[in-house]
C-alpha cells in the first residue's frame, strides 16, 4: 500500500475512533450515588427546640446533560436518634413506612440560577405528589484520584402538604410545619 493510502487510511481510522470516543464521553453524562460519602438529613422543630434526623438508604441519579435527576428513599431508613419518636414517625399518623415505603423525587428540568441549580420535578412522599423546585450546587472534583460530581443543597417542605402528621398531629403548636432537608452528595459518572 503506497504511503499516502496508509496515511489516509490511518487519519480516516483515528477521526472514526476520536468520533466514537466522543460519543461514548456524550453518552457517558450520568452520574450515579456514592452511598459511603453521602448524606441526606433533615432538621425540624418540636416543641420549641430543633431536631433532626437522618435517612440511612437512598439512590440518586444525576444526568446533568439531559436535566434529569431522581431520587429514591427508602423511608423505613430514617433515624431521629430516639427510638420512641422512631416509632411515631414511621406509624400511620406520619409517614406510614408499612404502606408508603419510598418517597420519590424526579426532575426533568434544570433551572440555572445566580447559586447553582434548581431542579424541578414531582416529588411524592406518603402517596401525595407535589411540584417542588429544589435548589443544589454542582461542581466536579478530584478526590483521591477519582473524578466525582459533588452535588449539595437544602431546601424546605411543608409536611403538612404531603399529610404527614394526622390527628392531633396535624396541629403546628408542638410540631412545626417547616422540615428543611439537607443533601451532601458525592456521585461518580457512568454507572
């Protein structure tokens, strides 16, 4: 083969190869949970003082690319530190875990905002779905020689708009209304 057929061929092969890796890279936009470096918490008031807890198992998916973003929990998972408050929580007057197991979140578009990100999405939580617009930053690290996305926020919802408190729970006097959530997420891409 002369060697400017060679040489045609060999350009002709690597555009092919830098083209596919391009596409793959494209594709490749999703990030998915780092479960040991993650938190997602919560703070609320009862009863005058500041509490919070905490929900142990949960899966995040993240394609910044396509504006996407969902978010599972699984609600049986929560921990306030005190197991008599654990055992109202999870009864039928709050968030009801034995009929109600998960709580859902799923964005399918991103506001760019003078902070970071809003996403906006549908989030059920106890069978009851709401639009909701969730605030986060975003930015891609290395940490320990691994490329990781670090996504982080908070924002607030009203439990009562999901109906989280019966009864004479439904009363804001010793239980406010006002839950903030708190997520420090690291997620690796690809996955």
């Amino acid at each position: 083969m002369p060697a400017s057929r060679l040489t045609g061929a060999l350009t002709l092969l690597a555009a092919v190869s830098l083209a596919a890796s391009a596409r793959a890279v494209a594709r490749d936009t999703s990030y998915a949970l780092l479960p040991a470096h993650s938190s997602l918490t919560y703070t609320f008031t009862q009863a005058g003082a500041a509490n919070q807890g905490r929900f142990n198992t949960f899966t995040v998916r993240f394609d910044p690319t396509a504006g996407r973003l969902a978010v599972t929990v699984e609600m049986r998972s929560f921990d306030t530190g005190d197991s008599q408050r654990n055992r109202i929580l999870a009864g039928k007057d709050f968030f009801d875990v034995a009929r109600y197991p998960q709580a859902r979140f799923t964005a399918s578009r991103l506001i760019r905002t003078a902070t970071g990100y809003r996403a906006v999405g549908a989030l059920t939580l106890r069978g009851v779905t709401r639009t909701v617009a969730v605030p986060f930053t975003w930015r891609i690290a290395d940490i320990g020689g691994r490329h990781v996305g670090l996504l982080t926020g908070r924002t607030t919802i009203r439990r009562l708009d999901f109906g989280i408190g019966r009864g004479q729970w439904r009363s804001t006097e010793w239980l406010g209304n006002a839950v903030t959530l708190h997520y420090a997420l690291q997620l690796v891409p690809g996955h």
